[in-house]
C-alpha cells in the first residue's frame, strides 16, 4: 500500500489526487510538445514494416506534411523518406535493417534528420526522435513513442553559412595567387621601362630603333598604369566607396572614342575590328556614369582583342524595352566550361592558364560586372571553346522625352 502523502521532493508534498493528474497527463505532454513546435507519434509495429499505424499523432502533421492525423501511415512515411543522417554511426540508415535492431533492444533511442517530399511535392528536412516501446512480457519492442521537428529552416541557415564560408575561403585563396603573381605583372613592364630608357640614351641607335624603344616605353606605360588603376579600383569596389557621377553620353561618339583605343591592339593582332555605328541615331544621349560605361565596354573589347588570335572584334548596342543592350564579340579562344561559373570573380582569372600566357591582371571582368550593377544592369555571356564567345549587359535608357 502506498501512503497518502508522497515523498517530500525538495520540500514539496504532493498528495495522490496530484500525483494521479500527472500520471494520466498525456494529452497535456502531447500538447505542451506541440506548444514547443513539435510533432508527437506514436507508431505501433506491423507484421512487416511499412504495415504499421499511427496514433495519437499531433494536429500539427497537417502543417508538417500537409496531411490529417488519419491520413499519415507507415508506408506513407517511408515513401516521402528521400535522405536519412542518423545522429551517430551505429544507427543503420536502412529501415529495415533500423527495425530489426529497435525490435531486438539494440536500439534504445533515435535522433535523425531526414529529408522527405511531402504528398504536395515540397521538401522538408524533419527531425525523427523516438525510443522504442518495449512489451513488459516479451521485451520486445512493439512500437516507438517519438517527435517530428521541423528543421527546413535551420537546415536552409547552416547551407547558407557553409556557402558564405566557402565563398570567403574561396576569395582568399584566389586574392592570395593574385597577390603572389603580381609582382611579376609589375615588374615585366618595369623593366622594360628602365631598360629601354637607358638604350636611349646610349649612342649609335638610329631613329627607327629610338621610335621603336619610345612604343615599347610608352606601351608599357601604359600597361603598368592599367594594372595600378584595376587593383585600385578594386580595392575600392571591394570596400563599397565607389560613386556614381552621372552626367549626358553621346553613345555613338563614345562607341568611336573606344573603337580608336582598341583599334592599335588589333591592328597589331591583324584582327578585324568593327562597331555598330548607328549612323541612323548619331544623337543617342543617356543620363548615365560616363567613365563606367567607357571603362566596361573597354574592358569587355580589350579581352575580347586580347584572346583572339584571328578572326574578327564587334561590338555595339540597341534599344530594347527601356534597356540599352551592348555587346561584345569575338571569334577568339572561347571561355572553358570549367571556368564559365567563376569568370566574373575578382581575381580568379589572375590564376588560370590562360591568364598566365596572355598579359594582364585579370580583374576586367570583375570591375565592368561591379560597374554595371552600380549603373542599373545585368551582365551574361555565352561562349563556346575554340568557337569564341559573346558578352552583353543592359544599362537603364535614361533619354530626355522630347
């Protein structure tokens, strides 16, 4: 017989009339699981698996799975299963195999995420906690007492935070093979510079080699200026401090000014180069940042120029839809489909093998991609491997209503 007062639990006296309220409390624990965004179950084992039921299952399966209680079955479940992480290695992934150890006691509790397809097609990672319930005569278990949790979200925030990671590690590395290689980008323009200095200044060079030594100074001059002016510039678009300084553009005139930049690269290349004059609408005048459109399309032909090998460089631009669309083409070496994914990021073509043959730092593309983003636009591409490629990007028509 018990006595009437049960023991003294940390000064607290509990009588049988409480202590009975606790003992048959189930619906309030089902409900306070439920309060805690919890699924409870109870599943009691068929003569095979997929051939059990469910009971008492919470009233939150129907936002869970988008099922009622009366409508969730054993096999239904394992049907929806597409992945199962087990919280530890001695936890078989298997059903089957899973039972069988629950049913012979080597199981005595269960934690998995496990990744379903709902009835209406939605994916959801859920987390299956249950302990097996055991016969007191046989010592077998006949069943499992457990909880769904909902952990879409939480899942969704880790792969966010290992991609964010990956993405940060992946810039350092490709910042720090940028960094190691440019010394070398610097220091080949350099000494050109200082040598062919001091052969002008020695005597005997007639005036065709003197002209020649001033290209070549002047050249790499200029060379050396571009590669200080895009680790600058990028190194400010990296901090977020770049400005918009917007003011008229004559389209056509600046499709002309560019066209002469270029033009003595591929002249040098034999390449043909030409652009869409538009001769039709000479007067094309947008509200736009003059430098970052002139620096994203130079950029854009200066690569196109650059690794082409023979063949011909167009470019130009049309009005489509309130959008001003420009493109770049070329019959050049084409982009690898390895490399497709990553041209655009800063520094990664600092370490590529073409990059390594041809001159340059490779931050081109990063900074007319930052650009014309900051101008209103979109960048794509689309290129073949040996076949050439084609760049194009939109800015907003900014032209005054007549």
């Amino acid at each position: 017989m018990r006595s009437g007062i049960s023991p003294d639990y940390q000064g607290c006296q509990f009588t049988n009339e409480v202590e009975k309220q606790f003992n048959n409390s189930g619906d309030f624990i089902c409900r306070a699981i439920e309060n805690a965004d919890g699924v409870p179950y109870q599943l009691v084992f068929g003569p095979a698996i997929g051939e059990g039921y469910y009971l008492n299952v919470g009233f939150g399966i129907k936002q869970l799975f988008g099922i009622t209680p009366g409508e969730f079955t054993e096999e239904l479940y394992l049907m929806m299963i597409e992945e199962i992480i087990p919280s530890n290695e001695d936890i078989p992934r298997n059903p089957v195999e899973l039972r069988e150890k629950i049913i012979n006691g080597k199981i005595q509790n269960y934690k998995a995420e496990i990744l379903v397809m709902t009835p209406s097609g939605e994916k959801k990672w859920i987390k299956d906690s249950f302990i097996p319930v055991i016969d007191d005569k046989t010592g077998k278990a006949t069943g499992l007492q457990g909880i769904f949790f909902d952990i879409s979200e939480h899942k969704q925030t880790l792969l966010q935070l290992e991609r964010a990671i990956e993405k940060a590690t992946e810039s350092d590395r490709l910042k720090s093979a940028f960094l190691n290689n440019l010394p070398h980008e610097i220091r080949t323009p350099l000494n050109a510079i200082v040598g062919f200095s001091t052969l002008l200044n020695e005597p005997g060079h007639d005036i065709e080699d003197q002209l020649e030594f001033r290209d070549i100074i002047t050249h790499s001059s200029d060379h050396l200026l571009e590669i200080v002016d895009d680790v600058l510039e990028i190194s400010k678009i990296e901090a977020k401090i770049v400005r918009i300084l917007r003011k008229e553009v004559n389209l056509s005139l600046m499709l002309k000014r560019i066209y002469d930049r270029v033009r003595p690269a591929a002249d040098e290349k034999k390449i043909l180069l030409r652009y869409d004059a538009r001769m039709d609408e000479k007067e094309i005048i947008i509200n736009t940042d003059s430098y970052k459109l002139f620096q994203s399309l130079t950029n854009l032909l200066s690569n196109a120029v650059k690794f082409t090998l023979k063949g011909k460089v167009e470019f130009g631009f049309s009005i489509k839809e309130g959008m001003i669309e420009f493109y770049v083409s070329d019959t050049g070496i084409g982009i690898g489909l390895e490399h497709q994914p990553n041209i655009f990021k800063p520094f990664y073509q600092s370490e590529s093998s073409s990059t390594k043959r041809y001159e340059g730092t490779g931050l081109g593309l990063s900074i007319a991609k930052a650009y014309i983003e900051l101008l209103g636009g979109d960048i794509w591409f689309n290129s073949e491997p040996g076949e050439g490629s084609i760049f194009c990007f939109n800015i907003p028509d900014t032209r005054q209503e007549s």
